[in-house]
C-alpha cells in the first residue's frame, strides 16, 4: 500500500477512536506507525477532523425544535379530541349548541346552506369525534399541510380516491364521503375536511372562503373547483384565516 | 413504540440530526422542518422496524431522502465525481485555522462545500455514523464515501482559508486617538 493509498483509506477513520477496532484500517495504521512522514499527517489529519468536528457539535438546535417533534409525533398517533375537554357533557353540549346556531344562522340560503351545513358538521366532528386511521398519502398531504410556509388557498394537492384507498379517515356527509386530516402548525391543531365538488353541485364553486366561529372554534371553507375544503380549529378564527 | 421510547429516541438523535440537516439546507428554519420531518415519518411508520438499533441509520437515511426530495438533484454531481482525486495534504497552519474559528463560520464554510461531498463529510464530522454505515445512508459504495471524504475535505480546507481570508480584509487597523489627533 502506498502512503497516498494509505491516506485515502485513513481519511474516513473517524478522530474520535470508534474505527479503532475496524481491520479495513489495520493496514494503513500499522503504516502510518511506522512511516514517520505519513504518521505526521495522520496526526495533522486527525487534529483538523477533531477540530472541524468539535466545532460541529457546538451547533445546538433551535430552541423549541424538541418539544415540536414530540407534539407532532403525538399528533401522527391520533390525537382523541376527549383529552382537550374537561368532561363528554361539555364535548356534548358544546356540539348540540354549534349545530343548532349553524342551522339558525344559515338556514335561509339553500345555496349557502350546503357549505355551511358541511362547516358545521365539520366543526361538530372536530368537536367529539375520535380522529385516526390516516394512510400513507394522508401523512404526506398532512406534512404538507404542517409546513407554516404553504399557503392552503393557493392549492392542495389532493387525490381523493388514493387518500380513501390508503386509509384516509373517511366520513359520510349528506351521502358522500368527506376525507378529513389533521395537522398541527405553529402548535395549532387544526382539521381539514375534503369533499369532492361534484358530489355537492349546490355548492357554490370557485369562490371564496367562508369563515365562521361557533363557540371556540374557527373555520373556513373555500374551494378549488374540484374540492371544497373545511378547516376547523379550537385555536379560533385567527389561526384558520392564518392558514390561508 | 411507547412514548417514552419515543422521547429517548428523539434525545439521542434530534442534535445531530439537526446538524446535519442544517448543513444540507443551509437555513435553520429549513433545517428544523427537515428533522422534524424526519421524526414525524418514524412515528408514522417508521416504528415498525424491528431492529430499533438501526432507528440512528435509518433517520440519517430518512432525513437525507427528504431533503433531495425537496429538490433536484444537483447535475454537476457527476461532473465532480471525474474530478481528479483531492489534494490530500493537511498542514499545520489548516489545523490551527480550523481550532480558532468559531463554529459558525466553519458551518458556513462547510456549506460551500459541493453538496455531493457535503453530506459524507457532515456524516463523518458528526462522528455518529462509521464510513460504512455512511454509504449506506446515502446509498453509495464504500469506495466511493472513502473518494467523497477526501475531496470533501480538501474543498473544505480550502473554503476554510478562504473565510479566514476574507476575515482578515475586514480587520480595520486600530489608528486609535492618534489617528484622530491628525485629523
């Protein structure tokens, strides 16, 4: 083995000692111990890989990185809404009191109805129900969605038919399938409800969104032409116009 | 996976991982999303490999994904491969430059490093991965890590002296209250 031999092989041996017990290096060590001029650099090279690596580990992650990978490897584990209400009777009460002011509220529009029908059974379903059941194609519109740079109004992309067929948890609304994912931003959670245009015609399509707030919840509906989207969050209004 | 496994796993990993994700994506505000990313796929299904030895490898390799995922990949990548091998030689004052800087600056000359070499020779500085356990994160021979490292190297050296130069250029000499009395 030649010494540049030798310092090709020696320069992935790590300066810490953890390749000591590695033979693919028995070799170019023993040499660099007994040849004076490639022992010079081995000492050199390995004071420079210690330096650059010290340096590296002074490096210290953002504050609050830690506690926001924990939260949202909580959330991956479907978070059950239950835990964020002191007692079922509030849940209960607090679901009764959003569908009956939501049918009030909205009742004379049939145009309107149809989207506010659907804002507020989301907001009922956020309110109690036990969210889960999200396939492969779910996590990744879900990472999507987590990302505090992306914009929801500007587009999602969304297949309806694979997020059904890879485990997306499914809903039935007036008939149809409502997709619903959760995500969590900026500490957040919030819910987004999908339904395929064509499966609610007297839904108005291409406008803009619509908010609402029912007790602590906040939503807006809004669609692309071919799906019409809720998202509801106890974190109130503010944070869903946010999203948008 | 409990919870708690969860947590230790985070603690282990979340520093280096951070480190290295922050040499790949350059911003800090990326490099979170990347390692948080990264966790957010392990709990999703990454927790159902069986060997929670190689959980270290796999968020490396996950995390590497992700981030070439982000992008495409760089076409000068095969240019630098038929680079001639790098100059291996290490002298006495690199050593010195590397131990006086402080740590932001050799990140930030890591950073100029090709992103080819970049990943390899973070891997390695991080010291949690052995050269092996580095072509398999990135999914390249042996061979070819031992080739990255040493070019990686060289290119760092280099970036290193060239930030320690423009360092210098920024020192403005001290003419102090003479100065000032000629005036």
């Amino acid at each position: 083995m030649s010494n540049n031999e030798a310092k090709f092989v020696l320069g992935a041996y790590r300066a810490n000692g953890r390749d000591a017990e590695d033979a693919t290096f028995g070799a170019a060590l023993a040499q660099a111990k007994n040849d004076p001029a490639l022992g010079a650099w081995f000492v050199r090279a390995q004071a420079h890989d210690a330096a650059v690596a010290a340096k590296l580990r002074e490096i210290v992650p953002p504050a609050g990185l830690r506690e926001a990978i924990l939260a949202g490897a909580r959330a991956s584990r479907a978070p059950k809404i239950e835990r964020r209400f002191p007692t079922r009777w509030f849940a209960l009460a607090a679901s009764v009191a959003v569908l009956l002011t939501a049918t009030l509220a909205l009742w004379p529009s049939r145009a309107a109805a149809g989207t506010a029908q659907l804002a507020a059974f989301a907001i009922n379903d956020t309110a109690h129900a036990q969210h889960g059941g999200h396939g492969e194609a779910a996590g990744a519109l879900q990472v999507m969605l987590s990302q505090p740079v992306n914009r929801l109004s500007a587009g999602l992309p969304v297949d309806f038919t694979a997020l059904r067929a890879t485990g997306c948890r499914t809903l039935n609304f007036a008939g149809h399938d409502v997709l619903e994912v959760c995500f969590q931003r900026n500490g957040a959670w919030f819910h987004c409800y999908i339904v395929n245009c064509a499966d609610f015609p007297a839904m108005p399509t291409g406008t803009g969104a619509d908010f609402d707030q029912q007790a602590q919840f906040g939503s807006a509906s809004w669609s692309d032409g071919v799906h019409r989207f809720v998202v509801v969050s106890n974190a109130g209004l503010g944070a869903v116009k946010r999203l948008l | 996976m409990s919870n708690e496994v969860f947590t230790q796993l985070v603690d282990a990993h979340y520093a280096p991982l951070y480190r290295f994700a922050l040499s790949l994506a350059k911003r800090p505000a990326d490099a979170g999303d990347l390692v948080q990313q990264t966790f957010f796929i392990w709990a999703t299904k990454g927790h159902s490999l069986r060997e929670t030895s190689k959980a270290k490898s796999w968020l490396f390799t996950t995390l590497y994904r992700e981030f070439l995922h982000g992008r495409r990949r760089d076409i000068r990548v095969t240019l630098l491969e038929d680079l001639p091998p790098g100059e291996s030689e290490v002298v006495a004052e690199d050593v010195d430059r590397a131990t006086q800087m402080d740590a932001a600056t050799v990140v930030a000359a890591l950073q100029t490093v090709d992103e080819v070499f970049r990943a390899p020779l973070t891997l390695f500085y991080l010291e949690d991965l052995s050269y092996t356990e580095i072509a398999a994160t990135l999914g390249v021979p042996i061979g070819t890590v031992m080739s990255r490292l040493s070019r990686g190297k060289t290119q760092l050296r280099a970036a290193l002296a060239q930030e320690a130069t423009a360092a210098k250029s920024k020192v403005v000499p001290f003419t102090g209250a003479q100065g000032r009395k000629q005036s």
